[in-house]
C-alpha cells in the first residue's frame, strides 16, 4: 500500500521444444535487480534466502500443443501448465501464455501471481503491509530457432 515494489531480473534462462511442446525456465535469484539496493539486500538475505534456494525454475508443457502451428507466422495464446519451484517449495502453476512467430524468431511473454506463503517465504510482521502477499509477475522471452 505504501509504494510499489519492482525487481528486474534480464538473465534468466528459457527454452521450448517445438516437437514436443514442453517449456523450461531458470533464473538466479541473486539476479534481481532492484531500485533500492537495501530492497535487494533484503530480498536475498530475509525473504528468498537466495543462499540457501538460489534458483527459480519452471518446467511444464503447451496444453493442446498438436493444434498450435508454430511453423506460421502470426500471434496466438496457449495455457502453459506445469510445476513453479520458489524457496525450495514447488508448485503447480497454470498461465496463459503469448506467442509471437515469425520465421527466425518467437517471441512469449506472459503474466501470472505467485502467492508468497505459498512458496513459504515469510514476511516479518514489522513489514508485513509493505510487501504483497501476491506477487505479479511478467515475463517475455525472445529465442532463436536452432536448425537440427
């Protein structure tokens, strides 16, 4: 309620195979950018415990991936649907997810809430109305098809 609270992370590590519509996504924690550097310091240290958990994952598959063509050009969306590991807790996670093709690229983004007692990350009571209980996230990737 006080201010918003926003942390970058542009190193994160994505991958689609195309034959058999599975998804794969890894990030570092440390990786979080933030506008304040206490906010991160305080992110890594108190909330993720980034030492301890050092990645994020996510690893599922394209739901009804046969009707999708991915060989024409244009813009679509899909439901992703698989496991999101935070804070060593792993969990299932549904999201609607973008798609953009063109032939070099495919560009995918999309949005989704991560419930932080979910992931039991706790939250000190003395902070506790500054950081939100759920958690927006946004994402967007842009690879490269690989000839094989």
């Amino acid at each position: 309620p006080l201010e918003d609270i926003e942390a970058i992370n542009e190193e994160v590590l994505g991958a689609i195979d195309l034959e058999k519509g599975t998804l794969a996504v890894s990030m570092f924690i440390k990786k979080f950018n933030f506008e304040r550097s206490l906010m991160q310091e305080h992110f890594n240290e108190n909330y993720l415990e980034s030492d301890k958990y050092p990645k994020a994952t996510f690893k599922g598959v394209i739901k009804d991936f046969a009707a999708i063509n991915f060989t024409e050009a244009g813009s679509f969306e899909a439901q992703a649907e698989g496991e999101m590991e935070i804070h060593g807790v792993v969990r299932p996670l549904t999201a609607v997810v973008k798609f953009n093709v063109s032939p070099e690229t495919l560009r995918v983004s999309t949005e989704f809430e991560v419930s932080v007692a979910d992931h039991e990350i706790e939250i000190p009571k003395l902070v506790i109305k500054n950081i939100a209980e759920v958690v927006e996230v946004r994402a967007s990737f842009n690879f490269k098809r690989q000839e094989r």
